[in-house]
C-alpha cells in the first residue's frame, strides 16, 4: 500500500473514528460523511460518472456479485432470465453467473479467441429478448487482455441490454468514462492499485434497475446495507488520486521490457494475450518445456514474486481457466508466468526479473525431458 | 520465506541428485500425470549378471515435488537389485523428504511409477516377464489404481470414479463418473487406455464417461 494512503486513512482510525450520519446527525458523525463523499467523489470524477452513480463495497467479489445478482434479481420477472458472461472473467463473475445458473437463470459462457478478446458477432447473436444482463471484463486478471468496450456496449445499447464490466485491473491505468461509453455497472477495487484490501467501488448507472443484494440499513444509496468502511473508502480515494500518466508510462515500460527481453532472449516462449491491447502492469508468458510452480518457487527464493496459471500452482490442480479459454492446451497453462509491475518497481527490477527468468528456465530445462534440441 | 514443503524437499528440488539421461539405456521409463501435466522419465543401467542398477537418471517436466520425489527416489534405487527397487513407494519416497502436501501425492506417485516403468521395460526386454497372466477384472482394476484423478490428486480407483469395468473376450469396458465434455475427460481417457494397452491379451478398450 501507499503510505500516503494510510496516511490520509489515519484520522479515519481515531479523531474521525464516527460512523457516517446524515447532515442532521451529531458532528463527528457529519465529518466522517463528508470524508466518505469526498472519497466516492475521486471515484466519480474518475469515471466521468454523476453523483449517487457510484457505491463502495467490501471488493471486487461483492462489486460483482451485488451487478450479477443484483440485475438479475430485478428483472427476471420482467425481461427474462438469460445472462451472457465471458468465458475468462475472474472467478467473482463466473462464479456469481454459476450461482444464477443453480437459481434457473440461462447462462451463456461467451467464447474469446486466442488472444483473449470476446466474440463480438457471438456476442451479437447470443442476446435474446430474455437477456437481462451481458457481464464482460475490461482488463484480462491473468493474460492482461483488454477488451473493446466500445464495440461490446455499443450492442448492448442497441439491443438494450444492460452491461456490466469487471474494471478490477484496469481501473484508473486504463481510460474508462461512462460519459462515452454507455456502460451500466463498473467494478473497481482498491487493492489492485496501492489502495487498501477490503474496499471496492460499484458504478450503477442512474436509473438502472437493482436489487439490493444484503438486506440492513439503508446506506449507500439504499443499495449496500452495513455500516461504511470509512477508512477504507477513504484510501480508495486517495489510491485513486495517485495514480499519474507518468506512472502508468512507467508501469508500461517494465511491461514491455519483459515481454521483449523474454521474446528475444528466452529460447521457446510465448505470449500469452496481445502484444498492444492489454494492461500496462501485465506480462504473461509460457516458457515452454518447464513447469509453472517449479518457476514460481525458484523466483521466489530470489525475491522475485511471479504468479503462474499451472494446475500444480492451484489448490484445485485445474490449470489456468483463462489459458484453457483462449484454446491453451494444458502445455502452454503448465509452464505460464504472469509478472505483473507497480509503483515501487523499477526498470531494474525488470532487468533483474528477467535475468532471473534466464538462468531459472535454463536450468529447469536441463531437467525436463522435453523440448531437447 | 516460507514455503509449503519440508526443508529436505527443498534441498533436492533446488540441487536435484542424478538428472539427466543416459545414452542408451538398459531400461526406460516415461510416466505422466494427467491431473497436473507433470512428466517423468527415469534411465537405468543394470549388471546383467547381478540385476543391480548400476546407474540411474531422471528427467522431469514437473514441480517441486515431483523433481524432488524423483530425485530421493533415484537415490533410493541405486545399487539395489531390481527386485529390491521394485518395492520402493511413493510412501517411503514421501517419508524420505520429510512429507508432502496431501495434493501433491500424485507427483510422487508419478516419480515412483517412472521407475517401475523403467525396470518393467528392462525386464520386458531381456525376457524376464516369465509367464503371460490373463487379463482379469482385478488386474484392470489394479492398473487403473495408477491412474490419477485429477479433481483429488489421488488415484481414479480410491475415489470411486470408476463406477464400473468389465473385461470380455479382449474388450474392456471402463465406466467413468464424469461428463464427456468435462475438462478432464479426454485426458483421463489417454491416461486409462496408455495403462491398458500394454496387456497382451486386450484388443479394445472402451472408456465410456456418464453423468
């Protein structure tokens, strides 16, 4: 986290420590409103939203699943009960859609291709009068891929449907305005980018129809009942307010340093996702002939913190659902590597990675009965 | 740091003993898992006249455990007889690196099984497989024991998702608890018939997936 997060949190902690009242309520308890309105304000700006379009939440999870529900809750009786999610979403979105399915919703699981964009024309044709809701992401979580958001609400207005995004790795790196773009739902977290664990942020266009997914008190718009993690809405804030374009150049730079310096100096890798289209913090790629968890635990013994979509690296041992999705074969999950940046990297660290990623895959394959040359 | 695995897996997972391969073998094992796509192969030299293994190498396209478990395993097996390596298991393997996390059972498993694979093809060769047993429901049983199920890391007999097999006139049926379409299907049905095919007197085999 960034320290000048916790920092504006503090007072939240102790002088400001009231819970949020209306304006008619005690002082301290108005203080802490207007810290929290001043907070969903960062959020709101960010998106070119109106005020009351944006709700916090506990995360990304409940962002989703209080879109998912909340929608298809509030209109099956309605419109229908068919929901279309893209094959790839983070687990928050398709396992929210699973759910519906047990509840007698028709789920339709939206193929993409093999860089992980969405089947726009399948995307065209699988709407139905009976859809209520289309869920497809912005940023890819594990491949980074970056879908045309343009393209996906531009149907879904023209055949009125409502659209939701999971933005949880794309939110503030990536341009995103409601103004332009006729999106209705947003999910936004604050731990993806040096804000606190356990806040997220729901866009809810105005006028959309919504259940309320928690039955309590009326906070939040009457949308999220529960008394409000000040605090935490407050460092979302203020994590908002930090990101500049000059970061994300930055973040851009190691990326690309990375997936180059892999490419050229790794023998027998692949890049998982596009080249151009995907996040700026985000290099995933499949060092062939070598084992994910084998890679993340040689990284980590020298410092380095990489992620891999390899069925050993899973609780389940299912490989990566994302890999599998943009038609990987068990081979290109088992030896993939996700290394994604942040503020506190440095081109250097970059470099080091890579070096380290060298030596690391030189000497796993001289291990690996495959690939012998 | 902390890590998921016992000091001793470490050690041989980051300083693996006897990788590697070895030019013409006497005998050659390659086992793989279709739970986690690991992969295993193991390299014997014997004395003809003594049966011992005089030389042992692995190669491994898996992780942690599973290059450690190979490692201890290969260890283990040199300068035994073949019968005495025979008996080495995955429980003594696992015993010997200080223990495994229970899901990743199957990646000794599979170390172990490349072994075996390598004396089998050793004593195949040099015809030390005396006398051809007919194939039974017990000894289709008894194979598909070392085939894994992926959703547990344990075998497809212990986790009852074999829901039946018969054996008649060379064909084998083997029923399977799970959807044709499901992610594993086509993998544990590479796997089931790889660890049938072998038997001499089975012409067929039908791996049929309900559910």
């Amino acid at each position: 986290m960034d320290e000048r997060v916790l920092e504006a949190m503090t007072p939240y902690f102790f002088d400001r420590y009231a819970v949020a009242t209306s304006e008619f309520g005690y002082s301290m308890g108005t203080e802490s409103k207007e810290g929290l309105e001043r907070a969903r304000e960062s959020i709101i700006s960010k998106l070119e939203a109106s005020s009351g379009e944006v709700i916090f939440t506990s995360g990304d999870t409940e962002s989703s699943n209080t879109a998912l529900k909340g929608v298809s809750w509030a209109l099956k009786d309605k419109k229908g009960k068919h929901i279309i999610v893209s094959k790839i979403e983070d687990f928050s979105v398709l396992n929210t859609a699973k759910a519906l399915q047990k509840q007698g919703f028709d789920v339709t699981f939206l193929d993409v291709d093999a860089e992980g964009f969405a089947d726009i024309d399948g995307l065209r044709k699988a709407i139905t009068k009976e859809t209520v809701l289309v869920s497809i992401q912005h940023g890819n979580q594990e491949i980074g891929t970056v879908q045309d958001l343009k393209a996906i609400s531009e149907i879904c207005e023209e055949k009125d449907v409502l659209l939701h995004t999971d933005a949880t790795h794309s939110f503030t790196r990536l341009p995103l305005s409601v103004k332009e773009l006729p999106i209705d739902l947003i999910t936004m977290s604050a731990h993806t980018i040096h804000g606190p664990k356990g806040i997220g942020a729901l866009f809810i266009r105005k006028d959309t129809q919504i259940n309320k997914f928690m039955d309590g008190g009326f906070q939040e718009f009457n949308l999220r009942a529960g008394v409000e993690n000040i605090p935490g809405a407050i460092g979302f804030g203020k994590a908002v307010e930090l990101v500049t374009e000059e970061e994300i150049r930055h973040l851009k730079a190691m990326r690309d340093r990375v997936i180059d310096k892999s490419l050229s100096e790794i023998p027998d890798v692949t890049l998982n996702g596009n080249r151009e289209k995907r996040l700026p913090h985000n290099a995933n790629l499949t060092f062939h002939y070598v084992e994910g968890e084998s890679i993340t635990l040689l990284m980590d013994m020298k410092g380095f913190a990489v992620s891999t979509g390899s069925a050993c690296f899973s609780r389940s041992l299912e490989s990566s659902h994302v890999i599998r999705g943009i038609g990987g074969d068990h081979e290109r999950a088992h030896g993939s590597v996700r290394f994604t940046f942040g503020r506190y990297n440095h081109m250097v660290d970059a470099d080091a990675a890579i070096e380290a990623m060298s030596e690391i895959v030189a000497r796993l394959r001289e291990i690996s009965p495959l690939g012998r040359k | 740091m902390k890590f998921p695995y016992s000091e001793k897996v470490l050690e041989h997972f980051r300083n693996p003993h006897n990788v590697g391969n070895i030019e013409n073998p006497d005998g050659k094992g390659l086992e793989g898992s279709p739970a986690c796509g690991d992969m295993v192969a193991v390299y014997i030299k014997v004395n003809p006249e003594t049966k011992v293994i005089e030389d042992i190498k692995f190669e491994s396209y898996g992780c942690a455990s599973n290059i450690a478990t190979a490692s201890v395993i290969t260890d283990l097996a040199r300068e035994k007889t073949l019968d005495e390596a025979k008996k080495i298991t995955w429980k003594l393997a696992s015993e010997e690196l200080g223990g495994l996390p229970p899901i990743k059972a199957h990646c000794s498993v599979l170390a172990v099984e490349g072994l075996r694979a390598a004396i089998r093809d050793y004593e195949e060769k040099h015809g030390l497989v005396i006398e051809k047993e007919t194939t039974t429901e017990e000894v289709v049983r008894s194979r598909l024991k070392h085939v894994m199920n992926p959703l547990t890391g344990l075998d497809i007999i212990r986790t009852n998702l074999i829901l039946k097999t018969s054996i008649e006139d060379g064909v084998v049926r083997v029923v399977v608890d799970l959807p044709a379409d499901h992610q594993f299907a086509s993998a544990i049905k590479e796997d089931i018939s790889e660890k049938l095919r072998s038997l001499w007197d089975v012409k067929r085999i039908n791996v049929v997936f309900i559910a």
